[in-house]
C-alpha cells in the first residue's frame, strides 16, 4: 500500500510534507486492509520517508 500513496503527497516548493491520510485511509479500506491499523502504521512511516526525501532533495540542491 505505502508504494501506491506516491501520488497522495502534500508538498510545498522544496519540501515534502507528508501524505494525503483521508486518502491513504480510504486506500486501505479499498484494499481491504484494516484501517485501524492503518491508521496506526502510516504516521511512523509517512514521517521516515518525509525525512528521507527531504534529505535527497536537500542533497541535489547542493550539487
């Protein structure tokens, strides 16, 4: 499921804020996937990829 939100990111110019949660909630239920847990899950994911493409777009800034 994580791999299917690409397209559910909130972004400002130059930085990635995080992802769409009504939409990546509904996604889950969609899927079948307990929203629950879901709803447990995606926060601590969604703030390990906003810091990892945030350093990568940090980094390409630089070079």
């Amino acid at each position: 499921m994580v791999g299917r939100l690409g397209g559910q990111l909130r972004v400002i110019p130059g930085a990635v804020l995080g992802w769409d949660m009504g939409a990546a909630l509904a996604m889950a239920e969609a899927l079948g996937i307990n929203t629950l847990i879901a709803a447990e899950l995606l926060p601590e994911v969604e703030a390990v990829m906003v810091r990892k493409l945030n350093e990568q777009m940090e980094g390409g800034r630089d070079g």
